[in-house]
C-alpha cells in the first residue's frame, strides 16, 4: 500500500478516537435546570394518571 494510504488510514483512526475521547470528557455536562426537570417530572406524573384512567376503562 502507497504511503498516503497509509496516512488516510492514521487520519481515521486518530479522527475516531479524539472524537470518542471529546465524547467521553463532555459527557457529565449536560447541566439540566431545576424547573426543566420539574416539568418532566410533572409530565411523566400526568401521563401515568392518563394511562392509568385508561386501563380502568
């Protein structure tokens, strides 16, 4: 194999793991607010009181 195919193929893989190692160090900082998660919260409580109004049909 040709030099340059062996410098694509050392592109590659460097580009593969520096995205992973960005992934892994980025990864607890999603920060979520404290209202966001009460609205998910009160949304997950009012589709489980749906559901089970539904099942009681």
């Amino acid at each position: 194999m040709p030099w340059y195919g062996w410098l694509f193929i050392a592109l590659a893989l460097g580009s593969i793991v520096g995205s992973l190692l960005m992934l892994r160090d980025n990864a607890g900082s999603n920060k979520v607010s404290k209202e966001t998660i009460a609205r998910v919260k009160a949304r997950e409580a009012e589709l489980a009181a749906e559901e089970a109004r539904e099942e009681k049909r």
